[in-house]
C-alpha cells in the first residue's frame, strides 16, 4: 500500500484496528508488498525480457515460501505484476502508469528507464533499472537504483580487459566500428567507448544507429563494413545482437565482436542457426558467469532446471533475482511498507547483508542510485559456451 493514498489507508488502518479488537490477528499480514516489473514478453527482445522476468519469478517464489517480507514483526506476500512494452518508450510509460503503485518498479533497459523517471518520484515508487547510461543516475532523481555497470566506470576497464585479449590471442585488434542502438544508450556507449578505446591507441571507423525492432540491417552493416574494421562492437540484448552478428557475417566481416550487454553464446545461437559464426565473439560479463567461484556455482546448479538455461546464459535471469531479494532486503530492512525513501535509503545496509551476492555489486551509493561492480570478459566457444579468455578472473 502506497503512502500517497491517505485516504484508502486510514480505512484500512481503521479496519485493521477493529478486527485486532476482536481477536481475529493483524491485517497488517494480509496485505501484499508490490513490484512491478516493465520488460518485453514480446517482440525482437522477447527473450531477454521472459529471462529477466524467470528471474523475477524465481525470487518471489522463494521469498513467499519462506512466509514473505517480514516488516517490524509482520510477513507480508511479495506480489509482482508483468507489463510488456516491448521496449518501447510509450508503452514503458503505459505500464509506468498502470504499475504506479508498486512500491518499487523494476526493468532491464535503458529505454523503458528513462520514460518513467519523468514521473516516479511524483508517483512514489523507486525505480529500479538496469540501465548502463551514466544519465541514468545524475539527474538528481532520489528513487532511482542501478543494478549494473555504470558506462563510466565499466568501458576503461572493458577496452583494458580487451585489448589484453588481443594481445594474449596475438590479434589485430585496433580499428572498431560502433552498432549504435538508438536510445540513450547508445550515444552514451560510443562516447565512453571511443574515449577509452582511442586512449589505448586504437581508431573508432564509423557508427551506425538501429533499434531492436527493425529485423534488416544491411544498409547500416554495409556502411560501417567500408571503414574494414578489426572488431564491431554491439550495443543491444542478445536477440538483436544476434541479428547484427549474423548479418555481418553473411557480408563478409570476418572479425571479432564486442558485446557491450550481451554475453550468453548460446542464449545468441538459439536465433542464428549457425553457432560457427560467432566463434570469436567477446563480451562483457555482467554478473560473474564463472562457475568456479563458489557462490556463482552454487546459484547455477540450483536453476539448472532446462527452463532457465537460456535466461542464466544472457546473464539477465540473475539480474532480475537480485534485484527483487535486494529490494525485499530493503523493504525488511527499512521497516515501512509504503515509505518509498525510506526504503531507498536501506538497499545500502541491505547490500551488505544479501547472499548471495550474485552480481558482485561492491558498493551502493544512495545519493545517486548508482553502483559499483567488477567488469568481467566472457568469450564464445564455436559451440556457443562461454568461457574465461584471460583465465583466473575473479
């Protein structure tokens, strides 16, 4: 229940004060916590966006079978409600609006993001985003959160992380061309990127601007193909990122690409037919992909139900499972459900008692949202596995 609606409230309150007189227990357990989550169930990113809501799912049915949020004494149900937009702005807001009284709103992009910070503070509810733009947090918006990389604090550590890759595989890997998707995003990564990459020496040939709606991109590939670029870096979920991959190669690009958010091999083959094609394809790794380390091991082996292999292999599945247990560790944390700030200001002291810490988010910075976590890179095997390249990343 929202703060905003005094007047519903002090109903409720009032019901709930005469049924405690007759015996009949507190109404306080009767009401649920909402989140409601805006990612695409449909469209050309209809993947990535059932994996981030598998992920949602996953940690609400875990946190109503241990009896729910518990709030200064009281359990309360988690209740999380899907709107698919597809990942287009005016549907983000439709949702937006049809979810406002979710205490928190959660999504897993950039451009359903930006269209809802134009009201979430007037409505109440926190934000939740996993939007890399660096926009996203400095804006001044108190409810906002990220639950990933901001772009300037990941791309130095990205073209470090590759041009060390280069060197260790003996590759030619200076000139760069940018697959620019249209949303804030988009500018956002090649500013940072053409900054970091020219710092390292190499040279930016050209961009080109699509969406994840439009399935034909010869015209763009053909243009930055011109500049013979030694690497394409894509800037878009796995889906599209697959189209891009799959349509250079049939131009003729035989180099390497750069995925600045898609890192699951095989969640890209199951829409490209061919695993042999991305046979040299890096990425960044949002979440720390490697079995290897313990609490990452542990996590995989527990949804390693066929379900979820392709929303754990786009690194998506544990963003949208984090993002809720760290919001229910909050709302528990906070002791209010309905004080907005209040729980805004407890994902801090929340962080640093949530295990598992599945993302290896080190540091929450409440004045802004914003966060900090270790960038990590992942390259694609023929068969479509992702693998450690550098060896020993931790």
């Amino acid at each position: 229940m929202k703060k905003r609606a005094i007047g519903y409230g002090l109903v409720l309150s009032l019901l709930g004060s005469l049924t405690a007189c007759g015996g009949s227990g507190s109404a306080g357990n009767d009401e649920p916590i909402k989140i409601g989550i805006i990612t695409p169930l449909t469209g050309n990113a209809a993947a990535y966006g059932s994996g981030f809501w598998l992920g949602v799912q996953a940690a609400e049915n875990e946190i109503n079978k241990s009896g729910g949020i518990l709030v200064n004494g009281k359990r309360h149900k988690l209740q999380a409600t899907v709107c698919d937009d597809q990942f287009v702005p005016s549907k983000s807001v439709s949702c937006g609006q049809k979810l406002s009284e979710s205490l928190m709103i959660y999504t897993p992009a950039t451009q359903s993001s930006f269209p809802l910070m134009g009201f979430n503070q007037k409505d109440d509810f926190i934000l939740m985003s996993t939007s890399q733009t660096p926009a996203f947090t400095s804006q001044g918006n108190k409810l906002v959160v990220r639950s990933t990389y901001n772009l300037e604090r990941q791309i130095p550590d990205l073209a470090r992380l590759v041009g060390e890759y280069a060197k260790k595989e003996k590759l030619t890997l200076k000139s760069v061309a940018i697959m620019e998707v249209g949303s804030d995003f988009g500018p956002a990564f090649t500013e940072a990127f053409s900054k970091a990459w020219k710092a390292g020496g190499g040279t930016i040939t050209g961009t080109a601007s699509y969406d994840t709606v439009t399935t034909d991109l010869t015209s763009q590939l053909t243009s930055l193909l011109r500049g013979n670029p030694d690497a394409i870096a894509i800037t878009t979920v796995c889906q599209s990122a697959a189209l891009v991959m799959d349509q250079a190669r049939h131009l003729g690009f035989k180099g390497t690409f750069i995925n600045a958010v898609c890192a699951g091999g095989t969640g890209m083959t199951k829409y490209m037919g061919n695993s042999e094609i991305i046979g040299s394809n890096i990425a960044t790794v949002k979440t720390n992909a490697f079995d290897s380390i313990p609490v990452v091991g542990a996590f995989h082996k527990k949804y390693s139900d066929e379900k979820y292999k392709s929303a754990i292999e786009q690194q998506i599945f544990e963003f949208g499972y984090f993002g809720v247990e760290w919001f229910a560790k909050a709302v528990s944390t906070a002791g209010t459900t309905s004080d907005s700030a209040k729980v805004h200001a407890a994902l801090e002291p929340a962080l640093q008692t949530l295990q598992p810490n599945i993302l290896g988010i080190t540091e929450y910075f409440p004045d802004t949202g914003d966060i900090e976590m270790t960038t990590y890179l992942a390259q694609t095997k023929p068969d479509g596995q992702s693998f450690d390249p550098l060896g020993g990343q931790k």
